[in-house]
C-alpha cells in the first residue's frame, strides 16, 4: 500500500494510483466507516470515531473536517482529500460512492470522515445506501451536528424552556429551487436553523418576513463555529442578509433564527456580574 498524503490538488493523481475499478474483486473483506467529525474542535469527535480514524486503512475526509482533526490522522494512513477543488467543484458523488465500494472491496478498512453528522445534509444516507446495494459491510458513526455544536459554543440553546418548544434544520441550498414551505417555517414560532444559508440569506428573510414572522426575530449568523476563528454576528430578521455582507461572512456559517438568540445576552451578562462578584469577594 502506497502511503500518501494528499490534497484536493492532486486527488486524481493519488485516486487512479489507489482505485482500480477494472479489477477482478477479492471477496469483501474491508468495511466502510462514515464517520461524523462534528463541527472543528478535535475535543467534539466521539471516541468511537477517533477509534475508526485510527484503525483505517485508508482515510477520505471532505473541507468541513478541520485541520485539527486532520492532524490526528496517523501518518502512515494515506489520507485523501474528496472535497471541492480549486475550480470549485466536487468529486461528483456516484464518483465518491464508487471509490468507497472499491476500496472496501479490495479489502480495505475505510473512514469516510465528514463534518458534523453524516446524516444531517451530509449525503451520508446516499453514500450508505450504495454500500449496502453493493453488499459493502458499512457503518455510520453520528457526529455533533453543527446546529448543535455552534449554537453551544456561541451561548444560544437551541431550545429554552418558555421560549421555544422546538428547532427546526433547514438547507438554504438546493441544486435549483429551494422546496421549502416558508409560510409554514414563519408560523412555527420555534427556533430554526439554516444550514448552508449564506448565499440565500436575502431570500431567507424575505420568505420568512412575507410569511408572517416579524422583522425583528433575533437572528445570529455564527462563522467557523467550534474553531479558534469563531465569529458570532447577531442581527435580525430584516437586517440580516445586511451584516452578512457587511462583515463579509465566510463559509462554514450557519444562520439561527428565533429568540433564543436574545439568551447569548442574557448568559454572558450573568457570566460577567459572577465573575465581577467574585473578584470584588
Ligand atoms: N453534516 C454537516 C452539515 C453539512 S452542510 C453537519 O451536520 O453539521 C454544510 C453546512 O453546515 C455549512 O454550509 C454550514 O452552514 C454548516 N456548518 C458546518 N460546519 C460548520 C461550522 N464549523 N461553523 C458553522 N457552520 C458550519
């Protein structure tokens, strides 16, 4: 086994010297992990995924898996890089899905390690379904969703007693048109998150003013959540897409409407008055 590391500059290089679809199939012996990374702090990755990054064979990992948590990959683990490219696009996913079947059937012990959790608008469950058609021995690993992991890092629960009853993930992508009902989302009067809302916000806002919900609903936008770079930018519904431009938000960034966004407040106040009192003891 060729021991590389690699990035998304050489992935075809490194992916045809590793990946030979044409040959004849050994009996299938490898397993594929498809591991959640959560959303960048190393300390957030469960045990049993740092168990399967270090009995892998072979390691893909995607652009949201910090390079904290690269850098607990074993070194002589080849580690190879499927997320977007310089030019911007991606390994196509039947490409990724192929490769995976691959080298688990040459026997190879796979982690498929992705940011947050594999199941939470992280094609998990399609990469799962192909291995299972392929008779590919293939487990998930669940992984601190982003939602979750910024939202505490940031001091905003996701729910609060008396405030909000629920939360709600939503994707702002879509490949065309985003199918969401927004009439319904404005009236549920609970907490929701948009995950990959950056590029939409104006439409966010609109769709969710147009529905019902008023135009000064807290909204936090939070960049590189869970990392040494996190920025938390508090706004409103109306204003937001606003700041996003203001404060040029970059991607990873999630967006949290509701007024739960008001406790971030609330918290640090009373972490300052505690911390006040007792240096003044
Ligand atoms: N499976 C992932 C989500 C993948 S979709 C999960 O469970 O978290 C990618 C989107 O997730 C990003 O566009 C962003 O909205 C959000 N995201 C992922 N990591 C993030 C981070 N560290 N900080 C802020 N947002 C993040």
């Amino acid at each position: 086994m060729k021991h590389v590391k690699t990035n998304s500059k050489n992935f075809i290089a490194i992916n045809s010297g590793v990946v030979d679809s044409h040959k004849p199939r050994a009996a299938t012996t490898g397993k594929v992990w498809l591991v959640g990374a959560g959303p960048g702090d190393a300390d957030l990755l469960t045990v049993k995924a740092l168990r399967a990054i270090n009995s892998a064979d072979i390691i893909f990992y995607d652009q949201l898996v910090s390079e904290e948590i690269c850098a607990l990959f074993p070194k002589t683990t080849p580690a190879l890089y499927v997320g977007k490219v310089k030019n911007n696009h991606s390994i196509p996913q039947e490409d990724l899905n192929q490769l995976l079947v691959n080298q688990a059937q040459l026997g190879l012990n796979v982690c498929r390690i992705k940011g947050g959790d594999p199941f939470v608008f992280g094609r998990g469950g399609e990469e799962l379904l192909e291995l299972r058609k392929a008779g590919v021995d293939a487990e998930v690993v669940p992984g601190i969703t982003s939602a979750s992991g910024c939202s505490t890092y940031a001091d905003i629960p996701l729910t609060h007693r008396g405030i909000a009853q629920g939360c709600t993930f939503v994707t702002g992508h879509a490949e065309k048109t985003l199918d969401v009902n927004w009439n319904a989302l404005a009236q549920l009067n609970h907490t929701l998150v948009f995950y990959m809302g950056l590029t939409s916000a104006s439409e966010i806002s609109e769709k969710l003013l147009a529905g019902g919900l008023a135009a000064d609903t807290p909204v936090a936008i939070i960049e590189n959540g869970c990392r040494k770079n996190q920025r938390d930018i508090i706004s409103d519904l109306k204003n937001f897409p606003d700041a996003v431009l203001r404060e040029q938000v970059q991607s990873p960034a999630l967006i949290i409407v509701g007024d739960v966004v008001n406790l971030k407040s609330q918290l640090q106040v009373s972490a300052w008055i505690s911390e006040a009192e007792r240096l003044t003891a």
